[in-house]
C-alpha cells in the first residue's frame, strides 16, 4: 500500500516536470506557458471537496511566492531606498523557502503545483517594471502591502477551513512571518508617505 502510494506520487510529480518541460520546449517567444493552469489541469478530475480546497490553496500560495521572489529581483536592480532593498531581498528569501516547501508538499500530497512563475505573477512583475525610477520603490510597497493583505486572506481562510492537517499547520506556520513582512512594508511606505496612487 504503502509503495503504491509512493508510486503514485512519483508518477504525479514526473508527469508534471515533464509536462511543464515539454511545454516550455514547444513555446515560441511570443507565448508563454502558465504553469499555474498546468498544476490546475494536473490535478483534475477532482472529487473531493476538502482535497480541492488544498489544490487551491497550495497552487495560489505558490504563484503568490513567485510573485514576491520576481518583485525582489526587480527591487533588488531597481529601488533607491536601501530599507527598500532589504526588504525586497529579505522577501525574495523567505519565499524562495517557502516556494520549495510547498513543491515539497505537493508532491507528499500529490498534488500539483506551479514550478515556474505563473503569467500573474509576470503580470505584477510587469506592472511596477513600467514605473519611473522616482515613483518605483513607492509603486513596489503598493504591490507588496497589497497582495500580503490578499495572501494572509487567504491564510486565514485556509485555518479555518477544512483543509488537510499538515497543509494547515504549514499555513499557521506560515502567518506570523506574512504578518511581519506586511507590517515592515506598511511602516517603510509611512516613513516615505502615503502609499502610492501609481500602479492601482
């Protein structure tokens, strides 16, 4: 039973790296694979209420550490606040870690996750790289504040739903640092006025 299981989630996992690998391979430069639809495909037919609810969870948790690890490359290059700069590099991190947990998690779970950044997270990317220099280290706390508010939502959401025990105790796990990191970002973004109207 056991090395079925295990079978089984090595297969998963195989297919996905190979499906994502085949999809990367057979993209032009004028299309991009969504490894977010990817992982969703991946763990369809879905049957299970609970276990489409960690689906969920998991795959959004993942395009929501792409989208940090991105946004702190980018404030890494761009900001002109050194605290800026710490701060993104502190986040690129903490969700480079986390990222590999939930990869880990996925394939304990068998469940797919995305292993490349989804097309939203190139799209947030893309959305704070268009403002000027002057207006960047503002327009990057936005977009920081913004999603930690969406992501520690969703955290939430996760505790108190009916969800798999260890993907909800990684989610508790997770919670004070996104707290944390929100409250850092809010206070940077105070010390340099209110927050910027640019990219809303």
């Amino acid at each position: 039973m056991l090395i079925s299981q295990l079978l089984k989630k090595s297969v998963l996992y195989i297919v996905f790296v190979l499906t994502a690998m085949l999809g990367a391979i057979g993209c032009r430069s004028d299309q991009q694979v969504d490894s977010k639809q990817i992982a969703i495909d991946l763990n369809k037919p879905k049957n299970d209420i609970a276990k489409e609810q960690d689906e969920r969870f998991l795959v959004s948790a993942a395009e929501f550490d792409y989208e940090q690890i991105l946004l702190g490359k980018l404030a890494n290059q761009r900001a002109t606040s050194p605290d800026v700069k710490e701060l993104a590099k502190m986040l690129e991190d903490v969700h480079r870690t986390s990222k590999s947990e939930l990869g880990s998690m996925g394939i304990l779970k068998s469940i797919a996750v995305p292993s490349t950044p989804t097309k939203n997270a190139h799209a947030v990317y893309d959305k704070v790289n268009v403002v000027s220099v002057e207006e960047f280290d503002a327009a990057y706390l936005t977009q920081v504040i913004a999603r930690h508010n969406e992501a520690i939502g969703m955290f939430e959401q996760c505790i108190g739903g009916n969800h798999d025990p260890d993907i909800r105790n990684w989610a508790i796990s997770r919670l004070p640092d996104l707290r944390l990191h929100l409250a850092k970002a809010m206070d940077l973004d105070a010390q340099s006025g209110p927050i910027s109207e640019v990219i809303r």
